[in-house]
C-alpha cells in the first residue's frame, strides 16, 4: 500500500515552537557549561598563584586567590551563620572581623564549622579566636554562602546567630569600613573548628546533560512530525 507524506499547518507550527524552545534551551546550557568551565579554569589559576599579602583593591579579580594577612581580630564581632550541615550534623560557620595591620578596612574571617547544642539551639560555641597580632591564612571569597531565608533578616550585633551574612550591614552596625570580601580560613589554628571547606558545586556535567535532554526534545518533535506526516494511501474498489 501506498504512502505519501500531508503537510499539515498546525502540528507544523506545534513542532516549530517545540523545536524552537529545545534548540534555544539547549544553547542556554551548554552556554552556562562553558561559563562554569571558564570558572573552574579561573579557580585552578588563581590557586596557583602566590598567596597575596594584602586586601586587594579589585575584589571582583580577586576571588578564589590564597591571602595571608597579618593582623588582629575583633573578637567581640563574632557571629554564626546557622543552618551549616557537615557530614550530617547541625552547626554553624564561625565568623569574626579581622583588622589587618595598616589602615585599610577590615574583612570577616570565616574561621571554621561548629556543632550546634542540640539542648539549647541558641547556645552558641565559645571558640574564641587569637588574642593580639597573629596572621590568618585562606582563600578569598565574594560571600559566605547563602541558605533560603524566610522573612526579614535580623541586623547583625556581637555573637548574633544569623542565616546569612550581609556585609554590608555587618559594616554599619559595626561602624567599621569590611572589604566586600570573606576569607575562607585553612590551615591549623590551633582550635575545635573543622575548616573543611566545600568546594563551589559548579555542575557543569549537569548543564551539559540538560542540553543534551533540550536538544533531544527538539530532534524528538521534529521526528514525530516527520512520521506522523506520512498516510497510507487506499486501493481504489471497482
């Protein structure tokens, strides 16, 4: 029997639309893959380079470089970011001002993870940092992380538990000028905090396995017309 292939205008313009949205999904991810692969290249190079011995000027160039700062820290501005799992526990990161030495602006120091009191979720850990002029080693970061919050966050103040930080605030309530930076604290110091940091999730396997799913979409419209197009023709009776 026969077959023979009908254009049909509207599952057309269906399968245009489909194939449109797939294609251009498609281009998005594999876009932000290589975005998130430029990243971790970037990440690579500046962990190479030498630890920085200042704040530098340019903090959008500057995340991701080791620094190694001498300084004081300003043990009364200490606060605790909750909602900070580590293999499975509850706690919190540990941050605290640090004034390096100069007159430059001071930086929060994420010093390490903490186990929250399971008895009293508002005790926080007494895990005092150095007192006098010592140095602090680590790596630079635009922020300290962000986890969802609800509502309207509370303005930080000495030992505050907060959901994320905002240093902007953090520098007026403090009165105190913060370099729009956080140091991501390694090394030993000589306390109970874990500093084992997790690694920026950049996912780009996962991007490119959303393009590959986009742009099967669009093959799979295409397809579909194609096949659903052809019609077996009829003998004709005599």
């Amino acid at each position: 029997m026969p077959t023979r292939f009908v254009f049909r205008l509207i599952p057309f313009c269906a399968t245009l639309l489909v194939a449109a949205a797939g294609i251009a999904l498609g281009q998005w991810q594999t876009h932000r893959a290589e975005e998130k692969l430029a990243l971790q290249q970037r990440m690579q190079a500046r962990g190479a380079d030498a630890p920085l011995s200042a704040l530098p000027e340019d903090a959008n160039d500057a995340e991701f470089r080791h620094i190694r700062l001498r300084g004081h820290y300003l043990a009364q501005w200490t606060l605790y970011l909750e909602n900070r799992p580590y293999n499975g526990a509850v706690g919190f990161h540990v941050l605290t001002l640090f004034q390096p030495e100069g007159s430059g602006p001071a930086v929060v120091v994420a010093r390490g993870w903490a186990p929250r009191d399971a008895a009293d979720r508002t005790r926080v850990p007494q895990v005092p940092p150095p007192s006098g002029v010592t140095e602090v080693e680590g790596v630079l970061r635009h922020d300290a992380g962000h986890v969802l919050q609800l509502g309207t966050a509370d303005a930080p103040r000495p030992q505050a538990i907060l959901q994320n930080l905002d240093v902007a605030a953090l520098s007026k309530a403090s009165g105190l000028p913060l370099a729009p930076l956080v140091i991501e604290q390694g090394g030993a110091a000589g306390d109970t905090l874990v500093r084992d940091w997790p690694a920026p999730s950049l996912g780009i396997d996962r991007h490119r396995g959303y393009a590959v799913q986009w742009y099967a979409l669009a093959g799979m419209a295409l397809l579909f017309f194609i096949v659903t197009g052809f019609k077996r023709g009829r003998h004709d009776k005599t």
